[in-house]
C-alpha cells in the first residue's frame, strides 16, 4: 500500500538545501527551505519534536511558500551528532539552541512543536532575542497530568528498561517497529486511510534515529520533567500557541490556562487533530502561522 507524502507536491516546489554549522562544540546538521533571506517574506527557526527530527515539520513547510524556514536536527537526533559536553538536558538544549540562532539566523523567528516548544521557550527566556515566538502542539502541564497519564508511566517504564538492560537488548527495545507503530497509532486522530499510512510510514522512517540509548533516555527524562508553563510568563515577545484539541498529552483547557500566563499570547485551536498537528492539519497551522505573521495568503494549489 502507498504511503506517498500528500504534500510532496507542494514541498517539491520550494528550494532545500542541507548544511552543517560549528555550535555548542559540535557539528549540527539543519536545512534551509525557501528563498534567500533578502528575498523572504520572515526566517523562521523551527525545533521539531521529541524522537522526530526536521523531516516531521516539513508538511508544515510545504504550506508557508515565500518564508525562510531553517529546520535543525536536534543534538543526538537524526543527522546531528549527540553534544560533546554530555548529559542532553533542558539546560543543554536550550543553550545550543541559542548558538545556533545566533550562528545562523540572529533575530529570526523561533518555532517549536511539542518538545520543541519545551525547549523554543526556554531559549527565549533564557535570552534568545527574537521578535516573535510560534509553538504548536505546546507542552502545557505536566505529562503525568494528562488524560493519558497511565501510558506516560508505562512510557516512562519502556525508556527506563532501554535505558538500563544491556546495550544490544535496549537498544533493540527501543527501536522495536512494533512499538514504534503503537505509539503512532496512538497519537493519529485522522480517518483518513491514505494520511495514517503516511503519518505511519514517517514515524518508521525516523522515529529511531536516535543517536544512542543515553541520549534519548536524557531527551525523554527533560521531556517529562518540564513544560512551557515555567518560562511563560517572563516571554515578553508576542507569541502564537496553535494547540489540538484532542491532544492526549496536554488537554486543550490547559492549552487555554497556559495562553492565558504569558504576557502577550494568542492561541488558535484546531478541531479533530491531536498531537500531529503538523502531519494531520499543516495547512491550518500554517494559515494560523501567516494570520500572527501578517504575511500574504498562501495561493491555493
């Protein structure tokens, strides 16, 4: 069965271009989508998700033709090597994440989806300059409190296993395609046939690619042990949160309590999507995206 991307068309028409930068003592893989900068309607610095890496936000991309969107692979995830100072932390991240920025796109606009927007937020309350702030699929209470609170502690059991049996055994486990597809299966909300075989297809192309078991048990631990809550209300900047509401890892009332804690916040809520925002309903998060921006409609294709 075809599991063909339905926004390979789109995408296929914006310009991409892999590079590489010394940051954080280390080498960082990140790609560029669109035209040059003189040339950009805004530069957007997008920090995917947990596990993910930057192939996950690109159907976001494939609808925001005109803009300038550098897209890293995290420390330790897809193409990007694991830091050499060590422990992946919240502290760690979001430090290399402000070397980046203002190794590659000072003043660009910073976007974070899911554990992104963990550590987009930190970034900027810790100092990052940037004129505006985007998170999608926001972390906005602690994942314990979730409705899905049981499967974070079975998930917290399954990282904890791969992290402490021996090497080839969790390793194995935590690259396990059968697991991996339940965790997809879980988070898909979309009837879709075509579209769950692609959201499918995605997470077993690059939900492993993972550096080692150290890294993504570090990643998992800061992913579970903060939310944006912390640093929102010391964002001074005008921030746009996109939230689902039926997200299974933060419910949508929290969402709206979490707009609620920064200074100056807008939260745009998208209907019948859950935690794949940016697979399921791109183009909504998208024209959401160009509305916070002011920038012109993307033309229909």
């Amino acid at each position: 069965m075809s599991s063909a991307s339905p926004y390979a068309a789109r995408l296929a028409a914006i310009p991409v271009e892999r590079r590489e930068v010394e940051v954080a003592g280390g080498t960082t893989a990140y790609w560029v989508y669109g035209p040059a900068p003189e040339e950009a309607a805004a530069t957007i610095v997008a920090v995917h998700g947990f596990r993910g890496e930057h192939h996950g936000l690109e159907p976001v991309v494939a609808y925001l033709p005109g803009v300038r969107v550098i897209s890293p692979d995290l420390p330790g995830f897809g193409e990007t090597p694991p830091l050499l100072s060590g422990g992946h932390d919240l502290a760690a991240y979001s430090g290399w994440l402000r070397e980046f920025v203002r190794a590659v796109a000072p003043g660009a606009i910073i976007l974070g989806h899911s554990f992104g927007s963990i550590v987009a937020s930190a970034a900027v309350a810790g100092g990052l300059q940037t004129p505006r702030l985007i998170l999608i699929n926001p972390i906005g209470a602690p994942a314990l409190e979730g409705p899905k609170g049981i499967l974070t502690r079975l998930a917290i059991l399954y990282y904890t296993l791969g992290a402490r049996l021996p090497e080839s055994i969790g390793t194995a486990l935590l690259r396990n395609p059968v697991i991996v597809r339940v965790m997809s299966m879980a988070m898909a909300k979309t009837k879709d046939p075509a579209l769950r075989r692609f959201i499918h297809a995605q997470h077993d192309s690059y939900f492993s690619r993972f550096a080692d078991r150290d890294v993504l048990h570090d990643a998992f631990v800061t992913s579970v042990s903060h939310d944006v809550r912390a640093f929102a209300g010391v964002i001074e900047v005008d921030t746009l949160l996109i939230a689902a509401q039926k997200d299974d890892i933060t419910p949508i009332e929290a969402e709206r309590r979490l707009a609620k804690m920064f200074p100056h916040a807008e939260l745009v809520e998208i209907a019948d999507v859950g935690h794949l925002i940016h697979y399921e309903t791109p183009a909504e998060a998208a024209g959401a995206i160009r509305r916070f921006l002011k920038l012109p409609v993307s033309p229909a294709r």
